[in-house]
C-alpha cells in the first residue's frame, strides 16, 4: 500500500522578519512573508487573529488599532478579535484564547501585540513563528498567543514599562498599526483566504 503525504508538512517556515515600519517595501515584504506561512495552512484550517492590548495606554493600544483597521474592510470571512471597541486584554485574554478553541476547529492563531525594545529598534515590525508572550515586558504571567506573531516596537524597554507605554507616541502606534493591516489584507487577498475584490474597491479599501 503506497502512502501520500501532503508536502507542506516538510515545508519549513520562513524566516523572522524585522522592518522599520517607514521602510519603503515594509508592507510587500511583510505581506509576502505572511503569505507564505497562510500557504503552508490546509484550507479547512481557519486563520483567527487575536490582537492584544488597550486602548488606556497610547502604546498598547496598537493590537486594537490593527484590529479595527481590519474590521473596517468589512470582510465577514476575517475571523478577528481584539479592536478598539471590544479589546482583548490582560483581564479576558485566557477566556477569549478559550472561546476561540471553543468556537473553531484547529483554528491557527496570528497574535498581534505591542511591545518594549532597544532605542534603535523602535518603529519596527516583528513577524516570526512561534508564540508571543503578552505582558512579558511589564512582568506579567499571560497565556502564550499565536502559531505565528507580529509585533510593534513601540517604545524603549528596561525602566518604568507602565509609564513609557503611558507616554508613547499616538503617530508612531498609529502609522505602525496601518501598515500592519495592510500587509496582512494583502497576504490574505495572496493566499486567497478572502474574496478577491476589483482594483478599484480594493484600492479604496486601502485608502481608508
């Protein structure tokens, strides 16, 4: 009896990104790194973003900006939590994590969340396999999120996390957080995980 395989299961993932979210190819370079890891996901298996943090705090409030970016495209098919609205944070994090196993079967988790760095690396965008570990930078024991993570260095780590994520900049978490939607609706348009619209809808869309 002769055997078959799927070969994406011996595809290995891509490498770890790190981009200045001013760079001029951030977003095709990040949209094309995500797409490659959404080609590798079987069909059947939902992709469900869960975007971290709080709109209390100017630098945390980069997972719930992503989110509502998101939302506003209107897609019904982009399973999402975490917005400006309806954040998810510390205080519901494991019951949503538990909802959203509830809700899907296998679903394959993208987490998306603010973070503490060097100086010479604020303004960049992580996007690696892998887990991100929310709260870490302020000391606190959160669930683990994510097959795979984006992250925003936001502001400069190592003293007084709470009041240097109190007193980041709104233009940097803003800018950050637009080019992170942007570069995850194109790869999901790439890796044909949502309905393909018309040029001119989708630049529009873009343009928001």
């Amino acid at each position: 009896m002769e055997l078959s395989l799927d070969p994406q299961l011996f595809q290995m993932p891509p490498e770890p990104l790190k981009l200045h979210h001013t760079e001029q190819h951030t977003s095709h370079l990040l949209s094309k790194q995500l797409t490659a890891y959404f080609e590798l996901i079987p069909s059947y298996q939902p992709i469900v973003f869960v975007c971290i943090g709080t709109d209390r705090s100017t630098g945390d409030a980069l997972g719930p900006l992503v989110g509502s970016r998101l939302k506003k495209y209107n897609f019904s098919d982009i399973n999402l939590y975490g917005t400006l609205d309806d954040p998810v944070h510390a205080m519901n994090l494991k019951d949503t994590l538990a909802s959203i196993q509830d809700q899907y079967t296998l679903p394959y988790l993208v987490g998306i969340d603010a973070c503490l760095g060097q100086l010479s690396s604020v303004g960049c965008i992580q996007l690696a396999s892998g887990p991100l570990k929310p709260g870490a930078g302020v000391n606190k024991e959160l669930p683990a999120v994510g097959d795979i993570h984006m992250t925003g260095i936001v502001n400069v780590g190592g003293f007084m996390e709470y009041f240097v994520l109190q007193n980041t900049r709104l233009s940097l978490v803003m800018n950050m957080s637009e080019v992170i939607a942007k570069s995850i609706y194109i790869s999901l348009l790439n890796a044909k995980r949502i309905a393909t619209f018309t040029a001119n809808a989708s630049a529009t869309r873009l343009g928001q």
